[in-house]
C-alpha cells in the first residue's frame, strides 16, 4: 500500500475507481516530466447557490481531484510519481450571483496540500460558468510533474 | 506533399488557409519542445441547442482543429514536426440546458487521432460556455509537443 | 531599479502591491524553465457591456497583467528572470451580447510586447463568461518562460 493510499485514509478519504478509458481521448498524456490530466466532472450536477450549496459544491471539489488522482494511479501505476502539482484548473456551474469560486475550489486544494505538503502547493485558477458537460457543478483538469524516470 | 496532408485527403478534408497574423498576440509560441497555439474560434456562430445542432457544432469543432493545423503549419513550415498532441481546451458554447460538450468536441479529437494515431491521443477538456468571440460556437486552443531539431 | 520597472514608467504605469499570499495556492509555481502563474482577478466587477464599458474592461485587462507581473516580482525577485512570455489565459465576463473578448484582453497583451517586445509576444486565449470570483470582470493566468539558472 502506497504512503499517499495511507494518507488518504488518515484522511477519511479514498481514490474512487477510476472510470474506463474513453473513446477519443485519455485520462493522462505525459510531455517531458508534465503529465497533463484531461478535465474530469463531477458526480454532483446543478448550479452552486441555485440547485446546490457552496459546502456540497467544495465537497465535489475533493471528489473530482480524488477522481483525478485515481486515474493518475491507473495511468502511471502509483501515485509516487508524482514529483509536484504545477497547475489546477476549476471550472465552478454557478447561479447569476455565486461569486466564491475559489472557496469551492479549496475543496480540491487542500487534498493536493495534504497530501503532498509544500510540493503540492500549486498555481490554480477558479473561473464560473453556466454551462458543464452533463449539468455537473465541478469540472477540474490539472498538470503535474513527474519524477525522473 | 506532406504525409499529414495526403491522409487529410483521403479523409475527404483539407487544411483552409491560414489566417493573417494577428497584431496583438502570436498564432503560435514555442518553449522548449511545447508548441502552445492560440485559441481560435470556429465560423460556426450561435449556441448549440439553441441557435446551431450538435452535429453542426461537431463539424465546427472538426474545422476549428483543422485551422489550429493550418496555422502550426504556416508558423513551422511542416506538419511534421509534430510528434505527439499533448493537451486539446474546447469551450463550446451552449444552450441552458444543453450538455453534451465532450460529444461536440469528439470532432476535433477524431481529426487529431486519424493523422497521427497513438500519439494523436491526448488530454483534453471540454468546457461550455455562454460567450465566444463573435458569436462563435467553438473555440479551441492546443498544446503540441515537438520533435527535437 | 530594473530596466522593466523604467520601461513601464515611461509607459505611464507602476506594477501595484502583490497580494499577501494566499492559503490554499501559490502565486506561481515553476516546473523546469515554465512558471505558471496563478488565475488573478481585476479590482473592477461588472458584466463588459452591461456594467461596464468595452475601454474600462481593457484599461482592467492592462491593471490585471500588472498585478500578474507584481506577484512574478515578489515571488523571483526581479522579472529580469523572465525570458519569454508564452501563454496567457483570458477570461471576460460579459453581457449576453458582447463578443469582443479579443479586444479587451489586447490591453494585457499590449503590456507585455512593450516591456519584452519580440520575447513578449505569446499565444494566447480569450473567452467569455458569464461568472468570476466576486463578480469581477476580467480573470487572468500565465505563463511565462524563465531564464536558465
């Protein structure tokens, strides 16, 4: 068991499984030591301060980067590859006056944080919109970078 | 005649040509092996679902994929120094209920895989939105990784 | 006093106070010779064309590049480290019918040619939306190419 899986559970979180490759696209393409992570949605649909609360919205937040750390597992074979996490993007479904964006995002952040500590400290950027594949509330795609191999 | 331009061929498609540079900004930036290509929007104007259909709006996304090409081609000279794709950003933009942006942007991702295979597959997110640039219902911008020279 | 600190002098602008760090995410984070810098948010709030006027949103776009610049400054030092500018993300909130995005991010990327001119020209992105973190009215990331060290 790898010291990130203990970590999570320390946490009271775990990696959902991760979803079956798709068709016309992949869950990770690695460039150089930057393993860019395709955007992924939550389960959670609806619109933050409309159909959903900012607290349940931070919670798919966590969610969705657990998704995304599950399909880096599947793709890479453990998670100790992971050197850094360099950039999130979070794309938050949000009513007409919804304007904490980033409160939701921590929801993410603070994953990568604990369980990476100071290299999992990133760049990030938290932007609204109306609109997400399948009515999901989170969309959130990250690059990271990867040890030497 | 390139490789790359005879496949398009047989698919019964071909590059447009290139737009002219545009004043403010590049059409393509080079850092190391990493071709980033700005975004650019289709001809296609309006929302799917509202104003255009998604099969439409899939053509655009087909043709906005082939402009990106057209425009890496005019900046490098050849197709050919592409050797993987590494990350495709497809803002689509939607009805309000309409939720089907990975289905639309599946046309770009299918240009990308026929021409180069394997290492046409690549990351991607696929976001909506209500605003584009004139209107358009596409937009799509692309990071490419390069051989070495 | 740095040469960009003189040149954006006699442009008529100062870079303004960086923000005090922030808890969950980092300002910018290097990966290699690539410093990504994290989404910021202009001071004005409002939809283009609703609240605000097209100019006022540039003049914004020019104010949130600055700020951009401002947190590179005080996380390396000097922007003497800065190369190139590669990639810069555009987000404009805007009213349902305003679609000149490109023109309202032209005040950021204005700024950059002038202090690194051919170095500073960069691919770029500009979309719409229609939601930013407390209502702002542009949203901003980058990144930007480091010297070597």
């Amino acid at each position: 068991m790898s010291t990130h899986t203990e970590m999570l559970e320390s946490l009271g979180l775990t990696l959902p499984p991760a979803p079956d490759p798709v068709a016309n696209y992949l869950g990770t393409k690695r460039s150089g030591n930057l393993l860019y992570v395709s955007g992924r949605k939550s389960a959670l649909v609806g619109k933050v301060d409309k159909h959903v609360s900012e607290e349940a919205a931070k919670e798919a937040a966590r969610d969705t980067v657990l998704l995304l750390l599950a399909i880096i597992k599947q793709d890479l074979g453990s998670l100790d590859h992971i050197k850094s996490i360099v950039k999130l993007q979070g794309f938050i479904r949000s009513s007409a006056k919804f304007n904490r964006q980033p409160q939701v995002l921590d929801g993410a952040s603070e994953v990568l944080i604990a369980l990476w500590g100071e290299r999992g400290k990133h760049a990030r950027t938290a932007t609204g919109t109306a609109h997400l594949p399948y009515g999901a509330t989170i969309q959130l795609d990250m690059i990271v970078e990867l040890h030497d191999t």
